[in-house]
C-alpha cells in the first residue's frame, strides 16, 4: 500500500530540521510529554464511572440523565479535536495543551461546587471536554510529526498514558470519593491536573516539519474525494455508540448484580491492559501494515461485549472482559492515528485526526444516553447484544478500506 499525501503545506512553514532532527532524542522527549497530557486527561475523564452512583443519588436523576455528563463532555473533546488540531499545527502543542489546563483545572473547580444539575452539565463537559480536546489530538499528533520509522512505536507509548490514567484514577477516584465526598474529589484531581500539566508543557515542542498543516481546501478534499477516510469515520462512529459502556455504567451494573466487588478495578484493569495493547499492537505495526492490525482490534473489541454477556455477576468473568476489552480498545486507540498518517501522510495531521475524532464524538454523544436508556427500559443483557451488533458493523465498515485506498493510491 502505497501511501498518499493530500495535505498540502501551509504558506510559512518551518524548515525541515528547525526544532530537532526526526527520529531523535528530542521526539521522545515529546513523547513523554504527549504520555504525561494523555495519562492526566483521560485520567480524569475515564474516572466518571466512581462518580456515577453519587451523582445520580444527589441530583435524583435516572441513569440516561447522568450518562449525559459523560456524553456531553466525549462529544466536546472529539469534536473539538478539529480546532485544536488544526491550530496546534499552526502555533505548536504547548499554548493549546496550556490553554486546555486552564479549562480543564477550571471546569474541574466550578462542577464541585454546582447544585444545579444543568449548570453541571456546562461546567463539566465544557471544562473537561476542552481540556481533553486541547490535549490529546495536539500532542498525538504532534509526536506523529517527530518520527519516521519509529512512528508507530512512539505512537503507542503517547497514547499509553490513556491506559495508566484509567489505571490509577478509576481506583483512586472511587477511594477519594469514600474519604471526601464527590465534590472535593474533584478538587484534590483539579489539582493534580494543574500540575502534571504543567510539567507536561514543558516537553510540548512543534516537530520538524512545524507549521506544515493542511490547507481548508485540502480537508474538504479529504471529505469529499476519499472513499477511505469516509468508511475509517462511519466505523469509528458505528464502535464508539458502544465503546464507552463500561466506562459510564460498570459501577451501576455490579450495583444491580448486589456485588460487593470493585468497578474502580475492572476499569484499573481495562487501562492496564489497553497499555498493553497500545505498546504491544504498536510496535508490531511498524512490521506490518497497520490497517490489519487496527481492523482486528475492532473486531476483537466489539467480541469483547460477549463476555461481558455471559458473566452476569461472576467476577472472574468480567476480570477476562476487562482483559479482552483492555486489550483491544488499546489498539484500536494507538493504531488510528498510524491508519490515517499512513494512508494520508503526516502533513497536516492533526486536522486530520480532529476530523476523524469527530466521529467518536457524535458516537460518544449519542451511545451512553441511549445505552442508558435501553439499561432503563430492557436490562443490560439486550443491551450488551446491542453493542455487539454495532462492534461487528463497525468491524464490517473497515472491510473495503484497503481496497479502496490501492485504488485511490495508483496514478
């Protein structure tokens, strides 16, 4: 497979070589910074699942309602991956990874005081949805500029910071929240937040092909003329109505099982074993071709719910689903932006990936207030069906890719 660059360079940009060399010390630099942002802001975002239950209790909503929180928030942060993106290849990572602390810290502070539960929607999808917005798609791509031959690899290690922040905050959160209450756990993370963040910063550095972004032209091109880039979005669009299920209602579901066992684990356990899938999947890609890599991550992932559908209230069960899951949802993650520089080159990346995020916003938006409502309506385990029909069509969706981009790839 050949690959294809149709961004074309920005008027003004930086010489190849101005800030570093590519493949050089200074891009793992930027890659411990991109783990750091990943590991703080999803960290925080993937921790909704602990403060479920006491937010539900307090505002006296049902579950669709709550989910809408961490509906409202996926939605912002992928969809505001675009404009962050679009200006991070402009300007460079570090003033919108600072700017996305400010909202984050700040959103972060103002939902721990709300006792209205629309303002808390404002609060905590604007603040948490920006910050998140401001610091996944701008460093993810960011690195992507920084490698040739290791991209896939070093790819997998910034996107590996997802994977330990639900690792570490699921659980934490879920411990602070029974020593302080939901609402100074949101401040204690307000601060945690600001830092790393901070320290991440200082590692955020444009790549050497800085200010190569793509022209407006260029993307409506991309959606208009690529039938690769259409089936790569209704797929990601068809897995996220499902993928965030455990995310929002493991703590609920083990509820209504009567179990006395830990949600905050099983997420710790997803995290941990998507850092697995991040490093181990993305290594592998750069000795293979990514998209297969990524189209069996999707598979395997939407196969995962089944598990899940099996192990009504057994444990051991949904420790094998977290495995599964974990393992999967890695790759899929470290393998998406490998998928799309590979087909579409890495010039103007990070317009691209934001418009390609979109798609795992609308999805995000969507996915857990219906699956809330299908929960409210017929019970987990049709709704556990439900997202192993959609991870399939999802699966299904990818099938033409390859073929579709040789096509596109010949003269």
């Amino acid at each position: 497979m050949r690959r294809r660059t149709i961004l074309a360079p920005a008027v003004g940009a930086s010489p190849p070589g101005a800030d570093g060399a590519v493949d050089s010390a200074a891009g793992w630099i930027v890659v411990g910074a991109a783990f750091l942002s990943t590991y703080t802001i999803f960290g925080v975002a993937y921790s909704f699942s602990a403060f479920f239950g006491s937010m539900s209790d307090e505002f006296g909503i049902d579950r669709g309602r709550t989910a809408l929180f961490f509906a409202l928030t996926t939605f912002l942060y992928f969809v505001l991956g675009v404009v962050s993106g679009k200006i991070a290849d402009r300007i460079g990572p570090r003033p919108v990874l600072l700017f996305g602390m400010v909202c984050l810290v700040g959103g972060l502070l103002a939902t721990s005081r709300v006792n209205n539960l629309y303002v808390g929607y404002a609060t905590y999808s604007l603040g948490v949805g920006i910050g998140v917005a401001c610091g996944y798609v701008p460093m993810v791509a960011c690195v992507g500029g920084w490698f040739a031959t290791k991209r896939t690899t070093a790819l997998g290690l910034a996107v590996a910071g997802i994977g330990l922040g639900t690792l570490v905050n699921a659980p934490l959160a879920e411990w602070l929240i029974e020593q302080y209450g939901w609402r100074r756990t949101y401040v204690i993370m307000a601060i945690g937040s600001a830092v790393l963040l901070s320290i991440a910063a200082l590692g955020a550095r444009r790549p050497p092909a800085a200010g190569v972004a793509g022209t407006s032209t260029s993307l409506v091109h991309t959606i208009k003329s690529s039938r690769p880039f259409w089936l790569l979005y209704l797929s990601m669009l068809v897995l996220a109505l499902p993928l965030f299920l455990p995310f929002v209602f493991l703590s609920d579901y083990l509820k209504e099982q009567d179990s006395t066992h830990s949600a905050g684990l099983l997420l710790g356990l997803i995290g941990l074993s998507s850092i697995l899938g991040r490093l181990g999947l993305g290594a592998f890609a750069s000795r293979t071709v990514p998209l297969r890599l990524y189209q069996g991550s999707v598979l395997v992932l939407g196969l995962s719910f089944v598990i899940w559908f099996v192990a009504g209230a057994n444990y051991q069960w949904l420790l094998a689903f977290a495995v599964v899951m974990g393992v999967s949802y890695g790759g899929f993650i470290a393998l998406a932006p490998a998928v799309a520089a590979d087909i579409f080159g890495p010039a103007g990346l990070g317009g691209l990936l934001g418009l390609l995020y979109t798609a795992a916003g609308i999805g995000g938006l969507i996915g857990p207030p219906i699956m809330g409502r299908v929960i409210d309506s017929f019970g987990y385990r049709p709704t556990l069906l439900l997202a192993l029909g959609l991870g399939i069509g999802a699966f299904l969706l990818l099938l033409p890719v390859g073929a579709a981009t040789r096509r596109a790839s010949q003269p």
